[in-house]
C-alpha cells in the first residue's frame, strides 16, 4: 500500500466524515443521518478486501470517536467498523459484485455497525440506550444507508478499484 | 528449493505485511484481532480517564484538524441550506410576520409580568449578587455541525473556540432559551452538550413557584425533544404553562442563573417513586439550531465582536 493510495483513502474517509455531520443533518430523520464514513469502509471491503478495510474501517472509526461533536467514548466506533470492514470484506469474491450484493452487504454492514455501537453503549453503560429507540434509529440508518448506496458507493468503488496496482490476468 | 522459496517469502512478508493488505484470500485473523484490541484498549483507555482522560489531548488535536473544516464547509452549503426560504410567497412572509409581531407584543408584556421575575423581587436575593451573576457577555457563533443520532447522544459543533474566550463549562443559549453547555473546545470550534441529551442535567426553578428541581433531556430532537424535571420537594406539584428557569450554581458554571429553558406540558405523578415527575417542552428548536450565544465574564478578550451586558457589541 502506497503512501499515496493511503491518503486517498484517508482523504475520502475526511471528506464522508465532514459531510456526514455539516451537510446531511439538514435532511436528517430525527437526526438520523446516513452514515458515510461506514459506506467508504463498505466500498474498501467490497474492492480491496477484508484486511485493508479492517484498518480502513479503523482509521475511519476512530476520526469519527474524536472528530469535534463526538462526545461519546472513544474507540466505539472504531471497533464497529474493524469489524464491518472485516465482514463485509469476507463477501467479496473475485470476480466484480453485483447490484444485489452491494445492496445486501451494505444493508448488513450497517446494520452491524450501528448495532455494535449501540451495543457497546450498553455494555459501557452510558445513558439513553432503550432498545425499542435503539432498533429504530439502528433501522432507519440501515435504510439511509442502502438509499444512498447508488449514489455513493460506485464512484467509491471505481475510486478504489483505480488506486490498485495493476495485476497480471493469471 | 520449494522450501527455501518459502522460508523466504514468510520472513519477507514480515516486512512488507502493508503489501499483504491487498491479499485477497487469506484474510489474516491476527490483524483483526489487533485491531479489535486496539479499539477496545482505546475505549478502555477513555472510559476509564473520564475528563482527564488520556484521550482528551488527542481528541482536542484533531478537532483542531476537523474544526475549520467543518466551519468551512458549513459556510459554503449556508446559501444552499436557505434556499427552501425563498420559495415562500411575499404574501405567507406578511401574513407570519404579522402574526410573529402579535405574538411577540403578547410575550413581551408576559415576560414583563412574569411569575419568576416577581418572585425575585420580592425575595430581594441580593440585587447586587444578581447584577454580578448576570453580567455576562455573549460570544455569538453559528452551529456548523451535528453530532449523527445513531452515536446517540445530542452534541453540536460551534464555529467559536478558546481564541473567541470559550472555555469548558459556559451556558450555551440562544433566542428562545438554554441551548446547553461548553464540553470543550478547540481553538475555533467548540462541542456543545444539548440540554436534550440524556447525559444532561440541569438545575431548574418553577417560575411560579420558585420550586427547585433537576432537568434531564430524553435524547429526541424535534417535536418529542422534551425534557423530565424531577422536583427536589415532592409535595410541589407544578402548574401546566408554568415556566422552568435556569437557578445556577457558584460563578455561573455551568449554568447561568435565570435563563428560561422550558414550559410545563403534564405533570406525571409516580406513587412507587412518590415523586411527581413533569414534562418540559424547551423553548428552543433542537432541530434548527443555528446562531447562538456563549456566556463569558464580561471583558473576556475575543476574536470577534461580543455582545456586552448592556446590549452593545464590542
């Protein structure tokens, strides 16, 4: 992995992170926003892999624990998309996934990650985790982030398909 | 030869694991193993330090990071997030600033005769006391982010950090009411606790019947962004309408004394806890947030122009 490649990566996860908290709270659901920085840990999984995007989805997990309105205990994040990444990256096959499996691996990639968070909220004891609004906001993530899965994840995709090194056919 | 070429190879890999990254087949369970206890010493690591955590310096320097990127990216979508404004008629912006100004002369001489502001005076607590208490300056800065409601807690990004005089601990407050408070800031930003976080208590007082009691927020925003204020006398049960002030505590921190948060909607009573339990709804709209003011000891030296006690800019 080159230097360059690992700032791309770092610099798309920058750019979903600021988005995610200054532009999507505008058309949020009750302050659900789609949940962007897991769609780039998604797209690395679905294109490089489970190990790059497991230190993707770290990375990624914790600059959002730390980025300013995070208040909640840091390495949350962090731990739920080591994990989507490393997931999701076991669905990848050789050959270029299909629309379906994109659609269904971010559906459980989110579903996954919002769950652990909360999950670690609980664990943590932290206030406000009910599980009935837990599944609700959990859900409405899940279905924030499968809309915004045609729009987002191809060029993302094609993004890090490119920064890969040329291989040779076998 | 087959097994020197492999013996090669794996002490090769050592030093070349970032290469094996892009290695398709065998995902490597040690690195997720490594990563999962990097994540959970993180979060053990923060959990334990509580403020002083060991976390806290990396937290601040990367907000220093993220902070200017989110008021800069906040400035550039402004003139975009108002465009919905324009599409109301000349004719429906009459007809609400007609009503606006109705109301407004409405709360205005309610707000001269309230129950709080008569309770005070009749107590005489100290005019003095109360000039001092109350004489803040208002840092005014716009809201540039939004902590996600997956994370689960109400916390925002101000454009206003330690080099405009914030500091941890200040009342956040706006228009309508209490906002909430400083958490911490960076030199240009700040993170904002919403009174609506469950995490949030705050020290209320009944205006009508200078009762006190303790404020704790339910985690919604929107409409059913409301807040249960638990009375420290049970017998009190208070009034529907009746309006909850901030009472505040030693040296305005975090709170300042006598804002306005809220309005009671019902009162709950629970015989198991035989405490009577009310609804608040805030004044402000946790869901457009955008200008508000940061209380500073008058005098606090700013990057930008304060609001002083007296209502002059400075």
């Amino acid at each position: 992995m080159s230097l360059a490649r690992a700032l791309t990566a770092l610099a798309a996860v920058v750019a979903a992170l600021v988005l995610q908290v200054t532009v999507f709270p505008y058309v949020a659901w009750d302050g659900i926003v789609p949940n962007l920085v897991l769609l780039v840990a998604v797209a690395a999984a679905l294109t490089r892999g489970p190990q790059f995007a497991a230190v993707l989805g770290f990375v990624a997990g914790v600059a959002l624990d730390l980025a300013p309105p995070a208040d909640h205990v840091a390495g949350r994040w962090a731990l739920a998309l080591v994990l989507v990444g490393y997931l999701a990256g076991r669905v990848r096959q050789d050959q270029n996934p299909t629309t379906s499996t994109v659609v269904m691996t971010v559906a459980g990639a989110s579903f996954i990650g919002s769950s652990v968070f909360a999950l670690s909220g609980m664990v943590l004891g932290e206030p406000g985790s009910d599980v009935g609004g837990v599944l609700t906001v959990v859900l409405v993530a899940v279905l924030w982030d499968v809309l915004l899965t045609p729009f987002v994840l191809p060029p993302l995709m094609g993004m890090f398909r490119r920064l890969e090194p040329e291989r040779v056919p076998a | 030869m087959r097994l020197d070429g492999g013996f090669n190879r794996s002490r090769e890999r050592r030093w070349r694991s970032l290469q094996d990254l892009d290695e398709p087949r065998r995902p490597s369970r040690a690195l997720l193993v490594a990563l999962v206890l990097a994540s959970v010493s993180l979060i053990t690591l923060d959990s334990q330090g509580g403020t002083d955590s060991p976390v806290e310096p990396v937290r601040r320097a990367v907000g220093e990071v993220f902070g200017p990127l989110e008021s800069g990216t906040a400035a550039v979508i402004r003139p975009i997030t108002a465009i919905p404004g324009w599409f109301r008629s000349h004719d429906s912006l009459r007809a609400e600033l007609s009503a606006l100004e109705a109301e407004n002369a409405g709360l205005r001489s309610e707000v001269a005769s309230s129950d709080f502001d008569r309770n005070r005076l009749a107590e005489y607590d100290g005019l003095t006391a109360a000039a001092d208490e109350l004489g803040y300056a208002l840092v005014p800065a716009r809201v540039v982010a939004l902590g996600p409601s997956q994370a689960f807690s109400r916390t925002v990004t101000i454009e206003a950090g330690s080099e405009a005089g914030i500091r941890p601990d200040q009342t956040v407050i706006n228009n309508d009411g209490l906002v909430g408070r400083v958490l911490r800031t960076t030199g240009t930003t700040a993170t904002v606790l919403l009174i609506i976080d469950t995490g949030s208590t705050v020290g209320g007082r009944v205006g009508g019947s200078m009762e006190m009691g303790f404020l704790k927020g339910r985690g919604d925003v929107g409409d059913s962004g409301l807040l249960d204020l638990e009375l420290v006398d049970q017998a009190e049960v208070p009034a529907k309408h009746d309006v909850v002030v901030t009472w505040g505590s030693n040296g305005g921190a975090p709170y300042v004394p006598g804002v306005p948060v809220g309005r009671v909607t019902s009162v709950f009573s629970s015989l198991r806890e035989t405490s009577q339990r009310a609804v608040i709804e805030p004044f402000v709209d946790f869901g457009a947030l955008d200008l508000v003011g940061v209380a500073v000891p008058s005098g606090t030296p700013s990057d930008r122009a304060l609001i002083e006690v007296d209502g002059s800019l400075r």
